[in-house]
C-alpha cells in the first residue's frame, strides 16, 4: 500500500500519517516475530518508526536499525532521549525471551510479578540529563544503535517541569540540525507536564502526546506545534469493549446505531484508530502490534480513514455513543485519579 505524507512543519520531513511504535515490541518474547511485525507495518505502507533508548531495555533501537538500514531513505525515525536503562537492565534484557515465555505458560507467576512492578524499577531505568550534554552523549548512541548517520526527530522523553535546561538545549537542537545529525526536534510525554516544559521554550516543532477519545489532549495542546499522538487505543479499549458486551440490549444498540460489533476488540480497535486519524489528520497517531492482525487492522481503519468514497459517518455515531454512554465515567476516573 502506498500511503500519503504529511508535512511535520517546516522541516522537511514528510511522515506517513500512521507511525509504528516500538513500545510495546518487546511484549513478543521472539526476535523473528519481532521482524516479522516491523515488515508487516512497512508491507502496509507505514513509513515513520517511533522508538527510545529505554525501550526493550536497551534492545529497540539495534533492532530497528537493523530492519530501517537498507530502507533509510526510505522511512523516517524518531527517538528520544531523558530516560536510558541502566547496565544492569541491559545485562536482563538478553533474559526476555525466557521470562517472557514463563509468563505466558504460568499467568498466575506474570499476575503476581506485574502487581508487584507497577512503576519501572530504579534497578532498570535511569534519567540521563534534559541538558546539552545528555542529549548529545544520547544521541550519538541512539546513532550507533540505529545504524543510521542522522534521526529525522529527536524527542526529549517524559521531561518534567524544572528538570529542563531549555536555553541549552535549543543552541544543541539548532547546533545538531546544522550538522545534519537531526532533521528536527520535540517534546515527548503526558499532556500536562509536556504542556508545561514546553512554555520554556520559544518554541516547539513537534510534540508527541497522548491522546485517545477520552484524553483528547489536542485540544488544550500549544499552537503552532506539529502533534504526534500515542496511547490512541490500549486504555479506551477496554472500557468500551467492557461497556458494549455489558449486555446483549447495548450490544445490539450499538451495532445498529454504528454498523459494527465494538464488542469484538478489533473492530473496537479500528474505530479508536479512525478516530484518532481524524483528530490528528495533519500529524502522525502511532500504534503498537505484537501480532500480525493487529498490523493488519490498523491498515485497514487507514485505508477506510483515507478513501474518498468511503461512508465515515459511522465515527461521528460512534464518538456520539462514546460521549453519551461513557464520557461521565471517564471524567470521574480522572478525577478520582
């Protein structure tokens, strides 16, 4: 599939509108399927790859090296820098695969562990400095790890407010686009401290957020930003997929209303990536896979998304059930929280 570009500012960068993120990558325990899902999003069309140094414990960023190398031209990448794993996390990371297939042959043992690691370890993950010289030591082994001479975006990851050497920084954004190390720049993380980290700035080319139906983040975000969104399905999901099989009554008024059964996950899936497709239609809404039908279906809600001819007044009655039906709860979580 050929997919079109859009324009990530004044850059020169021309991204596909659907980005692969490589987050959630080493959820598969096997290296060849790991291959496998990056070649299924490039056979789909997807051309942008999101990835960080922490990501995989350190594994991501040669992983994804290796598959872009004879591609380069081809696609364009994004990585960050601000969080890195610790030598003892990437010493774990080659201990994956066999923990990982533990957990999925004994749930009780993968249960247990995740309630005892709800936040990320201090043993596996350490800030690496929002200033000149993190950044530069970052990036040159982001470099080295991607097997590339340059990165399309280079994002500061998850930066707090005060934590930031803003003035330092932009003269290193500017110093390293001119080198031609980087081809832009930007600010990757939750909306309210990214909000808050970028008024530090004169400004800001590119800001990757989340933002799925619920956390709408777009809409309070900076302007004259370019917006990468993330997390547009995997926390909404369940919440609807939950409430649409609440019983058959909902169930049967939902697919009547939309056309479609949102009690099956994927077609779920594929509203929540339309949706944000449409929310962010001059950005870039990265997803994740660890199957092939996952890839599969975030092609098909793209290709549904960008037809021409294709009837999208399902999205509107969707977003209109999702508001009615389900927007209190939302709002009272997040309070709570």
């Amino acid at each position: 599939m050929s997919l079109p570009r859009n324009d990530l500012g004044s850059s020169g960068i021309r991204a596909t509108p659907l980005g692969f993120g490589c987050a959630t990558l080493f959820r598969t325990s096997d290296s060849a399927q790991r291959a496998r899902l990056l070649h299924a999003a490039y056979d789909a069309g997807i051309r942008h790859f999101d990835v960080a140094p922490m990501y995989g414990l350190g594994r991501a960023e040669p992983e994804l090296g290796s598959f872009t190398r004879v591609r380069r031209s081809e696609v364009t990448i994004a990585t960050k820098f601000g969080i890195r794993p610790t030598l003892a996390a990437r010493g774990l990371s080659y201990a994956q695969r066999p923990v990982r297939s533990m957990f999925e042959s004994r749930p009780a043992i993968r249960d247990q562990a995740r309630a005892h690691a709800a936040t990320p370890s201090r043993l596996l993950y350490e800030q690496s400095g929002y200033d000149a010289r993190g950044a530069r030591r970052s990036l040159h082994r982001s470099l080295r790890a991607l097997k590339t001479d340059y990165v399309d975006l280079l994002l500061l990851h998850d930066p707090l407010p005060g934590s930031v050497r803003s003035d330092e920084l932009s003269s290193f954004f500017e110093d390293a686009r001119a080198a031609g190390l980087i081809r832009s720049w930007g600010l990757a993380g939750a909306a309210e401290t990214t909000g808050e980290v970028a008024q530090s700035f004169p400004r800001i080319p590119v800001l990757q957020l989340p933002g799925d139906i619920f956390r709408q983040s777009l809409r309070c975000a900076p302007a004259g930003s370019v917006f990468i969104t993330f997390g547009v399905i995997s926390r909404a999901l369940g919440r609807i997929v939950q409430h649409v099989r609440a019983d058959e009554s909902t169930r049967s008024r939902w697919a009547k209303i939309i056309g479609a059964d949102c009690g099956d996950p994927d077609i779920a899936s594929s509203f929540l990536l339309r949706f944000a497709l449409q929310a962010n239609s001059s950005g870039v809404v990265l997803f994740g896979a660890t199957q092939l039908s996952h890839v599969r279906t975030a092609a098909a809600a793209l290709e549904k998304q960008l037809s021409p001819v294709a009837d999208k007044s399902d999205i509107g009655s969707f977003l209109s059930l999702v508001n009615t039906e389900l927007r209190g709860d939302a709002t009272a979580e997040r309070r709570g929280a």
